[in-house]
C-alpha cells in the first residue's frame, strides 16, 4: 500500500500545474481528518476554504469564501476563487457570492465558470497573460472538450457484435469503501450478484481515483464482497480533463483486455459513457450505457441555469452516449420516458430498478439495539428517513411535520449527513427548547453495514423529497431497503416514487407540504395494524421484484440481446 505514496505526490504535482491551491488541497485531504477540520476552523483566507472542504465541512467552505470575498482586493478574491474551484466547490459559489467578487479579469472566470459558462471564462481571459490564467484558460479548453463529448462525436452506433469474451467491466465514477451512497451501493449489489451468478464482472474506477481524493493507502487492486475492483493510478498527468478522459479510455481498454470482456457497462456520467465507449470501439466490444441520472439536472437543480454552456454541452453529450451505447439501463419509468424523448430506439431501453441483496429478506437485523442506543422507547412509534442530506431531500419538511404533530408517542429518526445536516439539528433544538413533544434525533452519517439496522428501528420509513427535474425523475435506493424490511413508506407524489410505492405499500403525499405530511404520518401511527398491511405488501413487493439476484438475471439477458453468438 505505501507504494502508492508516489503516486499520490505525482497526482499533488499534476494538480499543481492547473492550479497552486490545489496542490494544497491534495495536500491538505493527506491530513488526519481533525488536523484538517482545525485548519478549517481556525485560519482564514484561501487555506481555510480548502482545509474546511477537505474535511467535509462544505458549508464552512462556502461561508469562508463568502466573507473573505466581502471587500477584498481584485488580488485576494483571485486566490479565494481560486481555492473554490481547486476544491470543487465551482456550483456552491451562489449569486450572493458571486456579486462580491470583481467584475473582470481572473476572478470574474472563475464566477463565470462557476455558473456554467464557460464561453464567458474564456472570454474573460482574454489577454490575461498570469500563471494562473493561463493554467485556468488550459483547463477550460480541456473541460469544453469533454462537455462537448468530442472523444465520441466521429464514434459510430453498434447495435450488436460478436464478441468471444465472458467477462464484464463496470465502469463507475467512485465505489465503496471510499465513497457510501445510492451509486456505490447499486454498483456493489449489481456486481456481486452477478458474480454469485457466475458472471466474471469487474469494476473499474478513473484514473487517480481514490488517491486523489485523499485516500492514500490504497492498492491498484482489492476486493469487498467478493466484487473485485481496479483502481487506474497512472504516473502521467492527469491535471486536464481531456488527458483524464484519454487516460481513462486507455485504463478501461487494458483492462477489458486483460480479463477477456465481452461488454463493457458504463454507469453515470457522461466521461465514464464515454471512455467505455471509446474502449469499445477500439475493442470491437459493445457498450451497455446505464443512465442512474441526468446530470444536467442534478446541475439545474442545485441553481445551476439551463441556458449555460454545462447544462446544453452536458444534455448534449449525455444524449450523444444513449445514442451510441448498444443499449440503455435506467431506474425508472419515468427515466425511461426520458431516454425514449431523446430520439433513443425503445427496443434498445430497458428498466432495472433499485434493488436490495437478497440476505435483506432473510437476515435479522438489530433495530431494537438502535433504539436502545439512540434512548428511544421501545413502544415509540419511529418515523425515519436514511439519506444523504441534501436540500432537495426534504427533509426540513419532516422536521416541520414533527413540529405540527407535537405527539409525544412520535418521534422523527433522521439518519445521514449532508449540506443539510447543521440547519436541520439547529431547527430540532429550536423545537425541543420550545417543549415540542415530538422528539427528532439526527445520528449523522452511520457506517453502511449498519444502515439496515437504522431501517429496522423505524416503523414509518419517510421520504419527503421536493418536487425538482432530479426527483421528477430518478427513485432513491433507500425506501426499497426499508420496504425489504416491511416498513411502509410515506412519500412525495412524485412519478418515481409513486411507481415505487402506490397506494398499497405505503401513503403519498404532496411534495413540500409539512401538513399533508403530519396528516399521513399521524394516520399510521394510530393504526399498526394498517401499518403492517401496509408494510407486508411492501415486502412482498420487493421479493417478487426487487432483489439483485433477479436483476443480474435481467442484466444477462441485456448482454445477451447486445453479444451476437453469446
């Protein structure tokens, strides 16, 4: 493991090349996470921004930019944008922000392609002739090859090939451990069932990937669960996006090479779609596309603008890949509906939604030890929510539907972190110090292995999600695990949700509306035995439809119908 230590100093130079502050950040995401977060706490200026994102105090960051840009000198506010961007903070520098910063030269790219326009960065680089403009007007150049998809624009559609390999390669955006969320657990499940089915699949990560996300100690290879990934951690430089993306290719290549892939399946986003499908047409291997999002959405829901370069380049690119893979994976119908408005062939279109592992059905789990732990009444009725917490969640909506409740036999399990988390906890005090009698508990982030014992404790699984492009569009995997459980969920009337849960596995109710919400969860509090009905079917659901054994036996049917010969 220690001989990734170089690696890690050449992915620190690398980063250096584009941009001074972020070879601090690299250097500052080595830190032991305390060491860090003091560094975020208790300096000001540029390092403070960097130190606090490394350590993942995102909020912070951005309010450390925010009042170091108030009244600072063109200089200053250069190195302070600067420092956003080297920690990836381009879509968290909001228009408040934004308006504080100068209006011309270095700093005003920075905000510009901070909002999503790129053409206007370039614009404003015109002329500037400093280390950092022209590192920034270099990476620009690469980024906009990549938005544009220009490694894929003279690829050709294939719609079957033969192809003498067995095995698969996976090709994702980050994994597990490293990474815990819907996208890596989805990987996880998908590729150990596989592989429990016999199928030889493999998962491959981007190149640097995760060393240069501070995680140093790691082999080029290892194996959780069975699933076998492999890391890509070249000596070259990886500090443009467009030599990233050719990197990438070439891993995705050697690999498939190496363990005799019959098809590659790329998983969001957009680079990781088109490095297969580069891979693939040097191979003359095809190219399964599973699109888990849409990320011009997720971009346009977090503020960006749809008349920005990153949001019409990224739908572009993003279409542009559906429309090359030789067929489509989503996760919903409704996604589905998406693909097919695209112009994608229907035939080629199929729908593997989120799933649970199959011990999920079969296996104890421990809620009542949670409980215990967390000082819950065992005769409390627990409506919960496992998730990431981010705005577009909802979950202030959950916690303003304890308020109206003031039930003392309710009491409201957040589990997770996120942006969200420290407004929320400041709200639940707010409430208990009014004497609400609805008590709210917010645990934090809890390892994934103990997630399901976080469902068990809950009787009511919740999910409040707002009403965005996103969650028009894409189910979460965390209801299905409580389902699994035979929880009912209590969700937005939202069309994915509402093709997960209906009116027989739980309740539905208007997106954002914390009354409607205290209604439905006040319902089932007083009826268990509609509870459990509730939760039975819910069960039931799953086990018929939802579980990865099932799905790898529709993946193998997917890459059959793509394999002439197979």
């Amino acid at each position: 493991m220690l001989a990734n230590l170089p690696v890690a100093a050449c992915v620190a130079r690398s980063h250096v090349a584009r941009n001074p502050w972020q070879a601090v950040w690299v250097g500052t995401r080595l830190l032991p996470g305390p060491v860090a977060r003091g560094l975020g706490e208790r300096t000001r200026g540029p390092l403070s921004v960097i130190a606090a994102a490394a350590s993942g105090q995102r909020e912070l960051a951005r309010r450390r930019l925010s009042e170091g840009l108030r009244g600072a000198p063109p200089a200053r506010a250069r190195r302070l944008l600067a420092a956003a961007a080297a920690t990836g903070q381009w879509t968290e520098v909001d228009a408040e922000t934004a308006d504080r910063a100068p209006a011309t030269g270095g700093a005003a790219a920075y905000v510009a392609h901070a909002s999503g326009d790129l053409s206007a960065a370039e614009q404003a680089l015109d002329g500037a002739r400093g280390p950092l403009d022209r590192a920034h007007r270099r990476w620009l150049a690469g980024e906009r090859l990549v938005l544009t998809g220009a490694a894929v624009q003279t690829l050709e559609p294939s719609r079957s090939r033969r192809t003498g390999g067995r095995a698969v390669v996976h090709v994702v955006t980050n994994s597990l451990p490293e990474v815990q969320a819907g996208y890596t657990v989805r990987t996880q499940g998908i590729v150990a069932a596989q592989r429990r089915a016999g199928i030889d699949a493999h998962v491959c990560t981007p190149p640097g990937y995760p060393v240069a996300q501070g995680h140093v100690l790691r082999a080029r290879e290892s194996v959780l669960g069975g699933v076998p990934y492999h890391r890509s951690l070249p000596l070259g430089r990886l500090d443009l996006p467009d030599r990233r993306l050719e990197a990438y290719a070439s891993a995705v290549e050697s690999l498939a090479r190496g363990v005799g892939a019959g098809v590659l399946h790329a998983h969001s986003k957009h680079d990781n779609a088109q490095a297969a499908l580069v891979a693939g047409a040097r191979l003359g291997v095809p190219v399964v596309y599973e699109a888990r999002g849409f990320l011009e959405d997720t971009w346009a829901s977090r503020g960006g603008s749809t008349a920005s370069d990153f949001y019409r380049w990224t739908r572009a690119t993003e279409t542009r890949c559906l429309h090359l893979a030789s067929a489509v994976v989503t996760l919903s119908q409704t996604m589905r509906a998406d693909v097919l408005a695209r112009g994608v062939d229907a035939d080629r279109v199929h729908v593997v939604g989120n799933c649970v592992p199959d011990a999920y059905l079969t296996d104890p789990a421990h809620g009542a030890a949670v409980r215990t732990r967390l000082g819950i009444d065992p005769d409390a009725v627990v409506v919960g929510t496992v998730t990431t917490l981010n705005d577009y969640e909802g979950v202030d909506v959950l916690v303003e539907a304890a308020a109206l409740l003031d039930d003392p036999r309710v009491v409201v399990l957040v589990v997770g972190d996120g942006p969200a988390r420290d407004r929320l906890a400041a709200r639940a005090n707010e409430l208990s110090r009014k004497g609400t009698r609805t008590r709210v508990v917010l645990t934090g982030r809890v390892p994934h292995a103990r997630s399901r014992d976080h469902h068990a404790a809950v009787d009511v699984f919740c999910l409040p999600r707002r009403a965005t492009a996103v969650t028009r569009l894409v189910p979460p995997l965390k209801p299905v695990e409580a389902m699994a459980l035979a929880r009912p969920v209590v969700a937005s009337d939202l069309p994915p949700l509402r093709e997960l849960v209906g009116e027989d596995r739980g309740r539905l109710v208007a997106a954002g509306d914390a009354g409607a919400l205290a209604d439905a969860i006040r319902g089932l509090a007083d009826d268990p035995d509609l509870r459990a009905r509730l939760g039975r079917a819910a069960r039931d659901h799953v086990a018929a439809e939802r579980t990865w054994s099932a799905a790898a036996r529709t993946y193998q049917h997917i890459y059959e119908s793509v394999c002439e010969g197979a």
